[in-house]
C-alpha cells in the first residue's frame, strides 16, 4: 500500500528514511540479535545511541557549551509544571506571553504553583490570530524569565523574532517549530519540545537548558521532577523511552545527510510561499484569519466561505490520499500541518488539489 499525504499536526509524518531504516533493525539492531525495543537502556549499545543523539542536537542546532540536553518524559506539557517547579521559588515570579491553547495551558499550570504574570496576550474572542508586537511585552521588574510559546500549533502564528527582555531568560516552548529554521541560543535559557513533530514519535521532550539553570533547579523536589538530578544522570535517572530516542536519532541523521537547519530552513520557507501564495490568489474562497507577520511555515490555516465547504475539502482531500487537514476542534476550518519531513512535492500536490477544488465549487 502507498503511503499517504499525511499533514497531522503531530504525530505527524516521519521522513520515510527513517521508517525504513527502522523496519530494516527492527529484528536484529547494530548485530545484538535483539531489538532496540528490547535492549537494556544500560547497555552500552543504549548508551551510545543516547549520548550520540545528543551530540547531534549539538552539532545541527549549533548548541553551546554552557548548555545540557535532557531527554525526559511526560510531554511538553509536564514542563508547564517543572518549569516553575525548579526555577522559581515562592517569593520569585515569571511572565508569560499568551499566544494560543499551550501558552494558555503553560501559564495555568505555572499559576497552580507559583506566582507568575500574564506579560502579553493577543487573545481576542478567545482566538489568537497574532504574534505580540516588541511594545505589547510587559514585564514585571525582578522577572525570573519570561515564557513563550514560538509557534502556535492550532492557530498557525510563530514568532519571526524573538523579543529582547535584557538579561531575562526566554523560556520557549518550541514543540512544533523545534529544528525548522536556525537558532540563536543567546536570548535562551531553557526550551523544550516534545517530539511528535520534526523530531520523532511522541514519548520524548527535548529539554535544552543553559548550566546555571539546572544548578538552581531541583529545590526540594521529587528526583523524577528535578532538572538537576536528570542532567547529573544524563537523563538515565530512570528508564527513558528508548524507542523515541532511537527514532528521533534517526531523524536527526537524516536532517544532517540533508545538509543541516540551513537547508530545512530555506525549504520551510518555499513551502509556506507556496501554500500562502495559493491562499492569497484567491482570498474570497481561501481566507487566512493570521496576520500575515505573523504566518506560521510549520502549521498554515484557513477557512472556505462555508463549514460545508470545509467538510467536503477535508473529504475530497482524503480521497485524494491527502490526510489530516481538518482544523482543530476549537478553530474549525483547515489546518495544514507540514513539518520538515514533507517535501516540496507535498505540497505542490496539495496546492494543486486546493486549485481544482476552487474550480469546480469556488
Ligand atoms: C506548541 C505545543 N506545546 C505543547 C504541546 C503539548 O505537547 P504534549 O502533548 O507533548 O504534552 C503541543 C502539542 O501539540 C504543542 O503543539
């Protein structure tokens, strides 16, 4: 059976590379006669496998230094709690800007714990159609950091540029744009991502934090919830999800045998031109909500002049093997989600698929 157009918003599509790769070990991995999905996680093998992902993370998002790679569980979202939980203490606070559903959630979590401040939100009927602008951020003196969610999932918005907020970390959820474009690590102090998107299937979170964060991370915490003790143990503190680990090393090797961020970069940037550009042809049937500043190249979405329109283009869609554009529940609409293993190719096929559908009922 051929493989679809899959545009998930995550799980998403892996490169077919590393599938295939895996379907070839699966049996016998690197001559053990088991395979990963059964070796110890102590095994040397394991370790390898574990310490080498790291250092390509290192190597393709040019990390320095002064920064630890943590490999956990728990989702993106157990790091809506542990972020607090390890960096700020009762009397300490922290901003966070509201973009969209997750920065919302990380915010709740972080105020069921400590005390921290909205310092911008671009909500507006309860959508989120926009990045702030430098002038909207307001932040309280004495911040710890200042938390960001970089690329909206549901909504389609991403940051372009960071906000400068002096010498006040950004901590930056970057599950759905993690390794889509170059990154200057400056203005960081901690981001993290789950995996389900560029990097893997779901069951790990990248967590990449600056040295002197994890020295003050820990307080009085569960070991399973401390930063410290997860970087003192390389991330073995307990059993970590092999399988994840192995996947996503996978396609981290493939990333780089493309030629690295550079490379993903400019081919994100030629698929958002194509698709916006079919948009923008015809704004009385495609319309964008997202300010254009503010257009994400991960997830784009749009609506047709009717959610009769929107049921039947996500059903002709599905026909033509071209799978999950159904807008999130709590936008409706089309949403497509193409992360970095979908080609050009995918996209030109979607944008002619978009063209013919106009055709016949626009
Ligand atoms: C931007 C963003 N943050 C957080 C999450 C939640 O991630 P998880 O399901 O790994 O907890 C998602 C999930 O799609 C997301 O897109």
């Amino acid at each position: 059976m051929s493989r679809v157009i899959n545009f998930y918003p995550g799980p998403s599509a892996l490169p077919l590379e590393a599938l295939e790769s895996a379907e070839q070990e699966i049996r016998d991995w690197r001559g053990t006669g088991m395979s990963v999905l059964e070796i110890s996680h102590r095994s040397q093998e394991y370790v390898e496998l574990h310490d080498g992902t790291k250092e390509l993370f290192k190597k393709l998002l040019n990390i320095p230094e002064d920064y630890e790679i943590l490999m956990l569980q728990g989702g993106a979202s157990l790091q809506f709690a542990m972020i607090p939980m390890n960096l700020l203490s009762e009397d300490e606070t922290a901003g966070y800007v509201i973009t969209g559903s997750f920065s919302k959630n990380a915010y709740k979590a972080a105020g069921a714990l400590k005390k921290v401040y909205c310092a911008a939100s671009t909500e507006e009927d309860g959508k989120f159609f926009r990045i702030p602008g430098k002038k909207e951020l307001s932040m309280e003196p004495g911040s710890v950091y200042c938390h960001l969610t970089s690329n909206n999932t549901i909504f389609g918005t991403q940051w372009k540029a960071f906000p400068d907020t002096g010498s006040v970390p950004l901590i930056c959820d970057m599950s759905s744009d993690i390794l889509s474009r170059r990154l200057d690590f400056k203005p960081f102090g901690l981001i993290y991502a789950g995996a389900q998107k560029n990097l893997g299937p779901a069951g790990v979170t990248l967590i990449i934090i600056r040295n002197d964060l994890v020295e003050k991370s820990g307080r009085d915490l569960p070991d399973i919830l401390s930063y410290k003790v997860h970087a003192g143990k390389n991330s073995l503190y307990n059993t970590p999800s092999c399988f994840a680990v192995y996947m996503m090393n996978k396609v981290l090797k493939w990333v780089e045998k493309k030629g690295g961020l550079a490379v993903i970069e400019k081919q994100n940037e030629k698929k958002a031109e194509l698709l916006y550009g079919a948009i923008d042809e015809n704004p009385d049937f495609f319309k964008s909500r997202v300010e254009k500043e503010s257009r994400s190249t991960m997830n784009v979405t749009f609506n047709l002049p009717s959610g009769e329109l929107e049921s039947e283009f996500v059903s002709e869609a599905q026909k033509e093997r071209i799978i999950g554009v159904k807008g999130h529940r709590s936008v409706g609409g089309i949403r497509v989600s193409m992360y970095n293993a979908h080609g050009l190719d995918d996209i030109e096929v979607l944008v002619s698929f978009m063209k013919n559908f106009l055709s016949k009922k626009g």
